[in-house]
C-alpha cells in the first residue's frame, strides 16, 4: 500500500477511537458527577517511510485522553443526603483497592448508620467514617461538610463527623485516572491535600459537565472527517487501478 | 467500534431513567408515595496507554493515557424519603405523620409491613385497618357506638362510649422508624418491608425519639413535584436522542468503512 493510503488509515483509527470518548461522554450525560474526557493526538514522524523526494512522512496517533474538570451545573434536589461541592474539592471513598475521589455525592446511609455511596462504599471523614444514630433526625450537612443532626427529642445539635473534602494541585489532577463508578485514582506518591477552599451545598448533587451541543458538534466533525477520509483512499485507490490499467494496455 | 455499544448502555440507561420518571407521574396523587430517582455511574474504563508508565529506559512517564469509557451503568433507584405535603380530609380515620415514621400493619400472613399512607378505615369488628383490611398495630378495637374518635398527635385513639360523656383513651399506635429509610423494599399498595439495608425496626411512639407526630382528618401527598419531574423527563428524551445520534454516527463510518471496497 502506498504511504497515503497508510497516513489515511492512521487518522480512521485515531477518530475511531475519539468517537468512542464521545460516545462514553454521551452516555453519561445524565450521570451525577460526571467529568467528560477529551482526546489529544499528536504527529508521528516515521523513522523509516519517506516519500521519493525524501521528506518524512507524518501520521496522527492518539496520544492520551483527558478529564476536563470543570463545574459540573448544580441540581437542587431536596434530599438532606445529597451534597454538591463548590470548588475544586473531591469527596473520599474508601473502597477495597484504596481510597478513591469522587464528585458525586448522593450519599446514603448504609445498614448500620455509615454514610456511604450509592455502590456501598464508605464515605471518609476527618475522623474515620461517619456514623449516625437510629434516633438521629433532621441532618443537616454545613458548608464545610460537618454532619450535625439533632439526636431524639433533643432541640440541640450533635456533630457526627466532617466530610473529607480534598483536592490535588494542577499537575497531580492532570494525572488522575478514572477508575469507574464516577470515581478517580491518585496515582502511586500523589496524595491530596485537606481543601477548604469549597463550599458544601447540601440539597443538591452536580450534575454531569457534558455538554451535549459540544459533544455533538465533535460528533458529526469525526463521522465527516471519516467519510472524507474514505472518500480520499477510495480516489487513491482508484487513480492506482486506472494507472495499472492504463499502463499495462499494450495497443494492438 | 466500541462506540454503537457504549451509546447502546446510554439508551438503556435513559430508558430507566424515562420509567422511573414515569413511574412517579403516574403516583403524583398517590398518598404517601415517595418519589424515586435513577443513580448512574460511569462504566469500567479501559486503559489502552496507562498514564504514568515508562516510555524509556531514562524513566520518562507518560503524562496523559488513553483512557476509554465502556458507557453508563444504573446504580440504584433510591426514594427520596421527604415529607410531602398534608391536606386536610376531615375524615377521622385520615392520619398523617408529620415527621419520620411510619404506620406499622400486620399483614394477613402474620408479617409486618410499614406504610406513610394514612387512609385508614373500620373494619367489621371496630378494628382501625388499611384499605386492605389489615390491621394497623397495635390493633385498636372502637367499641360499637361510640362518639367522638379522636387520635392525638401522640397517637392516643379516644372515644366517648356510649351513654357516657367523658372519653376513654383506648389505645396509642405506634410509629416504627428504620436508620435507613432508603434502604426499605417497596412491595406496592404504599407498602415497605424491612431489609438488611434498612436496619431493623425501631419501635416507638408518635413524637418521641425522633419520631413525628401524627396529624389527624389529614393525608400525606406524594412529595412528587411534578415541575422537576417534567424537566427529568425532557433532559432524559434529549439524551436518548443524543445516543441514538451517536449509534446512527459510528453505523456511518462503519458504512463508509465497507463501502471502500467494491
């Protein structure tokens, strides 16, 4: 196959695969605490293909994809249990492979009082998990995440902990994984830093920061990009047979 | 092409999302329905380029992976466990619970079942019973011809017997309370039952320990507010749309792909 033919099929592999990240952004559109990806590509200069007149030839590869942590639109929901924050902050989730961050905070309380996620993971506090009492009514979740609630018959307030709230500086953020239902992992040696420069809104969750106009405007870019591209190594293809026949038609 | 799959999970996703939705229309007028709403989380990611590993021997790391997404998976369908709205009746056996608890009712099977829905009636024994018949604990009989029912904010049931002119407290219902009252399963005819998520019950009275106080000629209405309910339902259509557009994008360059080759 000619070099063209090669460059062409670099760039179908790499929309491939920006579609998918679209089509995952997509999906979760309505998902609570959503961070949308992007991708990058970056040029690829062949160490051995070279045109005839010997200039090097470049490729597209896909070169990472990237989590755009920008605020999410805040839903005001009602529940006592659902947190949004205000900032650059992540709630910590301790789960079986480590703790994890997370921007979704539809809390629920789990069977003995823990307050955890929606999957049954327990929610951190500064000290330890948060533990509420059967007797314990009208919680009531503060700006910067205490937990109070008023015990029994008891008009006064009794703290049952504080939300963890952390947050990562901009090049440790850069390189958080996301590691599935809503949650990201710190890479190996990064660890978070207490934030408090947040605001925990309680009574609403935040909603997923995909933008469908953006999402759908990338869309129909990659599915043209595509179809040009097809078109392009169809026209290769076909200037290749009529040469081939052309060249070969030995007159009579 | 992984993405017709993962918009494939995003339909599905949002046609939960539409039933959920529709599930609390259809109960707006339900009395003490309590409205639920779809959880979603994002899907198993696949790491084709895993940030931070090595791209040579000098121990330079990658900065940014490729990380992609598999789509959307649902949670849970939890209930939103707030009060609704009381509205007045008249009726005497009408009682709304104004706070947390719920009405405890043996179920003909010997079983309890709890419920916030108050419409409670008469059976032929004098007993105060659901619409179903059973009994609401701690089954209070009401003597026949009496005057007067009155049922407290504590939940103390009086009457006036008859031939009398002062009344006699006959009983007091109890209110149950669950740490958990998300985790309560949902059994239909306004029912729950207990679960392990639950916690175990917690027997008390009406206005103490943190229970609420019962209102009586009053029902609770569905907390469901149709305005944010309607609005779910538009943002849910339009993501529908949104994946079916991206299933019709990756079929066309699919499309594109196999018409290449003649």
């Amino acid at each position: 196959m000619s070099n063209s033919a090669l460059v062409g099929l670099s760039r179908q592999v790499a929309l491939g695969r920006e579609l998918d990240v679209v089509a995952n952004n997509i999906a979760n559109m309505n998902t609570t605490g959503f961070k949308a990806d992007g991708s990058i590509f970056e040029e690829y200069l062949s160490p051995t293909a070279r045109t005839p007149a010997d200039s090097k030839i470049s490729f597209v590869r896909d070169r990472g994809t990237w989590h755009d942590m920008t605020q999410g639109p805040t839903q005001h929901t009602g529940n006592p249990l659902d947190v949004a924050i205000d900032g650059k902050g992540f709630l910590v989730v301790q789960t079986p492979r480590g703790e994890r961050y997370t921007r979704n905070g539809s809390l629920q309380i789990g069977p003995t009082g823990n307050l955890m996620t929606a999957d049954g993971f327990p929610i951190v506090g500064d000290s330890g998990p948060i533990t509420l009492q059967p007797t314990d009514r009208q919680i009531s979740i503060a700006e910067d995440g205490t937990v109070s609630v008023r015990e029994g018959t008891s008009t006064a307030d009794t703290q049952r902990g504080k939300l963890r709230v952390v947050s990562f500086d901009d090049a440790q953020r850069m390189r958080l994984t996301k590691d599935g239902s809503g949650t990201f992992a710190a890479p190996a040696g990064v660890t978070p830093q207490p934030e408090t420069n947040v605001r925990v809104i309680q009574g609403a969750v935040e909603k997923s920061n995909v933008r469908g106009v953006v999402e759908i405007t990338r869309m129909i870019e990659i599915t043209r990009s595509y179809t040009q591209l097809s078109a392009m190594l169809q026209q290769q293809s076909d200037m290749r047979t009529n040469a081939i026949g052309k060249l070969a038609d030995v007159p009579a | 092409m992984r993405a017709l799959y993962t918009a494939a999970t995003g339909m599905m996703a949002q046609e939960l999302n539409v039933q959920v939705i529709s599930n609390n229309i259809a109960n707006m007028r339900t009395t003490g329905y309590k409205r639920q709403r779809a959880e979603f989380q994002d899907l198993l990611y696949e790491h084709v380029k895993r940030i931070g590993t090595q791209t040579s021997d000098q121990g330079n790391i990658l900065p940014v992976g490729v990380d992609l997404g598999s789509g959307v998976k649902t949670v849970g369908t939890p209930r939103l466990m707030s009060q609704g709205t009381l509205s007045p009746t008249g009726s005497p056996l009408d009682l709304a619970i104004r706070g947390d608890g719920f009405f405890k009712i043996q179920l003909p099977d010997g079983t309890y079942s709890y419920t916030r829905d108050g419409s409670f009636q008469m059976d032929a024994q004098g007993r105060i019973v659901t619409v179903q018949g059973s009994v609401v604990q701690p089954g209070i009989t009401i003597p026949q011809n009496s005057t007067g029912l009155t049922i407290n904010s504590q939940g103390q049931v009086s009457v006036v017997p008859q031939g009398q002119t002062t009344p006699t407290v006959l009983g007091q219902l109890t209110l149950t309370r669950f740490i958990n009252n998300a985790g309560l399963l949902s059994v239909g005819d306004n029912m729950f039952t207990e679960t392990p998520a639950s916690g175990t019950p917690q027997d008390g009275l009406p206005n103490t320990d943190g229970a609420g106080d019962i209102q009586q000629g009053n029902l609770e209405s569905a907390n469901v507010e149709a305005v944010s309910e309607i609005s779910d339902l538009i943002a849910a259509q339009r993501a529908y749309e949104m994946n079916g557009k991206v299933i019709t994008a990756a079929d066309q360059m699919l499309q594109s792909t196999a018409n290449m080759m003649r």
